[in-house]
C-alpha cells in the first residue's frame, strides 16, 4: 500500500478579508503537491510545496483608484441605509436619531450616485454586487425622505423641511470633496432655491434665499467647465452653513 499520491491544486483566490492590502490582490499559484507513502494524510489539505505568491494590482493609476473608492463608497451608504432602515424599523433607534442619519445617507447618496457615471445605473451596481437592500432602494430611489417625516402629521411642510435639509447637506458635502466645476455646484444650488421657495411664510428679504440667489447669480456668468478658486469655495461653503443656521432658527420659530 505505498502509493503515491499526485494532486494538483487549482488557482485559488484568498478571502475577501485579505484582499485589501495596499491595494492589492494576492492569488496562490497552481501548484503540484505530492502527498505520500500511504492513503493516509496527516492533515486535511495538502501542503504546497512553493509558497511564492503572485499580485494582482486592482489599480494602476490614480484615476482608477478613484473609481474603486467611488464605488466603495456607494456600496457603503446602500449597506448602511438598509441597516438603519431594518433598526428603525425595529424600534431600535428614536426617530430623531433615524431622521438625522437618514438625511444625511440621502444626501451623501445623490453625490456618490453622480459619480457612477451616465452608463450605470444605481440598479444595475446594486444588481452586479448582489446587493438586496429593498429598504434601502425604497428610501433612496423611491421615497427620497425619512421615514418618520414623511408619515407626520403635517406631511407637506414635513417633506418640503426634509427636501431643504438634504440639498442643504449636499451642497455642503460637494464643497468638502472639492467638487468646484460649476457644471457641479449649479445644479446642487437650483434644487436648494426651489426647495428655500416651497418654505412658506418666509419674509421677501430672507437670508438664505439671498445668498443662494448670489451665487446663482455669479455660478451662471461662469462656463460649465469653469472652476471656483479655493477663496471662492471657503466663502460658500460659509454662506451656505450660515444660511442652514439661520433656516433652522426660522423653523424653530414655526414650531
């Protein structure tokens, strides 16, 4: 009964866990592994008589990795909605806690949409990850508010106060990744007037509308390639997070 044994190992990916290492996959080899002198093994797998490993680069260039984080990110806000919509759900979180989040995955979803591309769609990125997320395509592709705004009491006004606060966060979010085309920041500025518009009651001189109508002004003397230069984007980002402050204080004083 001394036989010897040949098996041959396939190629074989490492688990997922492993594969982000500085950007790089690492794949075994095909080995051939001769295994002995008996049919019986000393150990469930065969051992590999060359351990060399061999890369796979997921990148070559910073476009590219680009591309990777873009996507990563998007994966994320959709695993995360869905998990916050599932603990919302359960009455594991207070509906200021959920509202507060979830505007904020709505508006970090639009801008990280935008980056797929005009050939992708969110649906077919979710549907080439095997994503099942139908909580999270519900609330980001469908309903595009929070849960517990939309089913209050005063659902218009609730809508219209939600829809301002994520354009809000989204302009702002578009300034902190240092998004400044202008063919960027208008559209993102065009939906923040016409949600400002829908608030009601507010006076003709309102702060907010102002400097959003401002900007409009100079963003549509400029050309859609053109960029804003780093003092222009400060000054912005200030105007915008001092117009947010003071359409809160005006809600406040609605209550």
């Amino acid at each position: 009964n001394n036989q010897q044994l040949l098996v041959v190992v396939p190629a074989c990916r490492e688990p997922t866990s492993k594969l982000q290492e500085q950007g790089k996959a690492k794949v075994l080899t095909p080995l051939l592994v001769i295994a002995a002198k008996s049919n019986i093994m000393t150990s469930r797998w065969p051992t590999a008589l060359d351990q060399s490993l061999s890369t796979i680069d997921l990148y070559e260039s910073h476009t590219e990795r680009k591309h990777y984080d873009n996507r990563a990110n998007l994966y994320a806000i959709i695993m995360a909605t869905e998990h916050l919509e599932r603990a919302y759900a359960q009455d594991c979180v207070t509906n200021a806690e959920y509202t507060t989040e979830c505007n904020k995955l709505i508006s970090q979803f639009k801008i990280a949409e935008s980056a797929l591309g005009k050939n992708e769609s969110t649906e077919s990125f979710m549907k080439n990850y095997q994503m099942d997320c139908p909580r999270a395509v519900n609330r980001l592709l469908i309903m595009g508010v929070p849960e517990s705004l939309r089913s209050s009491d005063d659902g218009d006004r609730a809508l219209t106060v939600a829809t301002t606060v994520a354009n809000f966060i989204t302009a702002m979010d578009v300034l902190k990744l240092e998004q400044l085309d202008v063919d960027v920041l208008l559209p993102h500025l065009i939906d923040l007037r016409n949600s400002l518009v829908q608030i009601s009651g507010t006076p003709k001189d309102w702060g907010p509308m102002q400097k959003v109508e401002n900007w409009l002004v100079k963003l549509n003397f400029m050309r859609a390639h053109d960029r804003i230069d780093e003092n222009d984007s400060r000054q912005l980002y200030l105007d915008l997070d001092s117009a947010y402050s003071e359409f809160n204080q005006y809600l406040k004083t609605k209550r």
